[in-house]
C-alpha cells in the first residue's frame, strides 16, 4: 500500500521538516512522518500527542518497535492518525520521552509542539473513532519495550552472522571439494605422464639397440631387424669390420692410381699434350721441347713467343713447375713443318 514519507528529526527539543502538507481533512494512513530521534532520547518511551486544527480531540500514541524504520533503532515511521486531520487548518502534534522505574516516572522529555498543514476536505468526525491506550499504560508499556529492545536488534545481527557463517561454509566445503577433486586429477595426470615416459624410453631404447625393457625385441615388434644396431651389424658383417677407417683403404687407392690400366682417358690427354721445358736438366718424360740454360747468365724475365695462332695457349715448365703460357704474337713460319722458332730475351 503506497504512502507518502514525511522526513523530519527530533533535535532535542526542536522538530526539523514541520510545516508542510498532511493531506486534507478527512484522510488517513495515507501520510507517514519518519522521525528520527537525537541521542538525547535513547532509552525513552516515546509517545505523540495528536490535535486537530481546532485544538480539540487530543489523541495518543505509543512509538513501538512496530514502528520502526527497517534496520534502524531510533527512527520511527509513525502514521498520521485521522483524528489530528479531522478539519482543515494547521493540526499539532507534543512528542514525549519518559523513563518509568516501578511504575514512577523519573525522567521526562517534551519536544516543542509542532504543525502541519490540512488541507480542507468534507469528512464527518462521527463516522470514526480511534480506540487507544491511557497515556499512563502507554508509557509503562513503551518503557517496557524500549528494555528489551537491543535484544531485538542483537538477534537480528545474530541471526545475520549465522547465516554468513553457515554460508561461509557451504563455500569452504565446496572448496574442500573442489580441491580434493583436482588433486585427483593431478595425479591421474602424474601417473600418465609418468607411464607415457617411460613407454618412450622403451621405443628408444628398442630403435636404438633391439631391446625393450632389458629384452631383446621380437619379430612383432616393429624395432626388430629394423634398428641402429641391427643394420650395423650388417654393414660390419659385408665389409668385414669398419672399412672406411681400415688402413688397407689408403694402399688400395695407391695401387689403383699407380696401375698402367687406370685413369685411360685422362693419360691419354696428357700423352698428346706438348710440353715446353725450360731449365739445367734434360726432362725424363716426353713429347717435351726443351730449351737447356745450364751455364747460362741468371735473367730477370725470358719471353717466350711461340708460332702458332694468337691465344694459343702451351703449359712450359720451368724447373719443374708447369705454367700456361698464353702465345701474344705469331712468329715467322716455320723453316721446317713441325720446327718452331722460340726466342728467348733477358
């Protein structure tokens, strides 16, 4: 049901928020002042004393618990009651604070009388009546109720944190959960990892050597006859040991080089090559044309031009070494087919 919330503040002796429009007369429950209360009244029974705008039909009434702003102790949301909005004009309102010992009271607190306004309205004041308390039982009820309280809100802050308590550990036991189950998982993992290691050490070992887990490997396994070792065994046992380091290989190369029959085509074209040679001792391998300088003067350079067409080239060996010898210019015709006339020049 939809109301109107007035806020105002018990400062003391003083309300704050009063003079503004109720309603008009002859509403009621439609308008609620919300009254928060200054620490002066803490521990007090709290009634209202109510006048219409006439100043006539007082009413009372006692601020209970019921009557309390959710979650809050000294703020009050107190209805407007019909009587005080019975005619139009300016309706009052005395908010009273007692504290009761043995039924004596011994402590008492008025606020200054406050207004607000009633709109005018037709409402005929015989039709309703409200039924309440005498302002003796009300105070000795409200002081009642203002004891016991705190009680009431430290239950609701009890029963607050064992709700979070017992949520707390729904969650922590969910989390137990949770943990225990990955901790499973791992060493599920674990294991595997571990099986899966050791299973590759078992191939390497086979395509390496022929043995898994310590045993030579059999025909159905895909290792055997098709491992490192296997097919040395067979290159060792066609070779008759490691034979590309064996020390026969070098003799057997040499014997090959140093055979008549060896190397046909390229002694063939050293067979039909001329050679120039041009030093102290007579060359022992021919065809050679030899130009003898023993006890000749020490040149610094010997030109050598050989008949022939230009960029022929001869190989000339001088004193052992063999040079190519590239023809610069044609010399005169030979005197005799076959005879080349050479000019050597220091």
């Amino acid at each position: 049901m939809g109301t109107r919330i007035i806020p105002c503040q018990v400062c003391d002796e003083y309300i704050k928020g009063a003079g503004v429009v109720v309603g008009a007369a002859g509403s009621h429950h439609d308008v609620v002042l919300e009254l928060a209360f200054s620490p002066l009244w803490e521990g007090l029974a709290k009634t209202i004393t109510w006048f219409d705008a006439l100043g006539e039909h007082p009413t009372l009434m006692v601020l209970g618990t019921d009557l309390l702003a959710p979650g809050e102790l000294e703020v009050y949301r107190v209805p407007v009651p019909p009587e005080a909005k019975a005619v139009a004009g300016e309706m009052e309102l005395t908010i009273k604070g007692a504290a009761v010992a043995d039924g004596v009271e011994i402590r008492a607190t008025v606020a200054a009388t406050a207004r607000f306004r009633v709109l005018p309205g037709k409402w005929d004041p015989d039709a309703e009546e409200s039924q309440d308390v005498t302002p003796s039982q009300a105070e000795q009820i409200q002081a009642q109720i203002e004891a016991i309280k705190p009680k009431f809100a430290s239950a609701a802050q009890d029963a607050a944190s064992a709700a979070a308590s017992a949520a707390g550990a729904a969650a922590s036991q969910e989390a137990a959960q949770a943990s225990e189950e990955a901790a499973k998982a791992s060493q599920a993992a674990a294991a595997a990892s571990q099986e899966e290691a050791q299973d590759s050490a078992e191939d390497s070992e086979a395509w390496a050597v022929g043995r898994r887990g310590g045993r030579d490997v059999g025909p159905e396994d895909p290792a055997y006859q098709n491992n490192a070792r296997w097919y040395k065994d067979q290159a060792q046992s066609i070779v008759g040991g490691d034979y590309a380091t064996r020390p026969q290989a070098q003799g057997y190369v040499d014997a090959h080089d140093q055979n008549p029959e060896a190397h046909q085509d390229i002694r063939a074209a050293l067979d039909t090559r001329v050679w120039v040679s041009v030093g102290a001792a007579e060359p022992e391998t021919g065809p050679v044309l030899w130009f003898n300088t023993a006890g000749a003067a020490p040149t610094e350079t010997v030109l050598l031009e050989l008949g022939g067409e230009d960029g022929d080239t001869v190989l000339a060996d001088v004193d052992g070494e063999l040079y190519g010898v590239n023809n610069a210019t044609a010399n005169e015709e030979p005197a005799t087919a076959g005879v080349y006339d050479f000019h050597i020049e220091a």
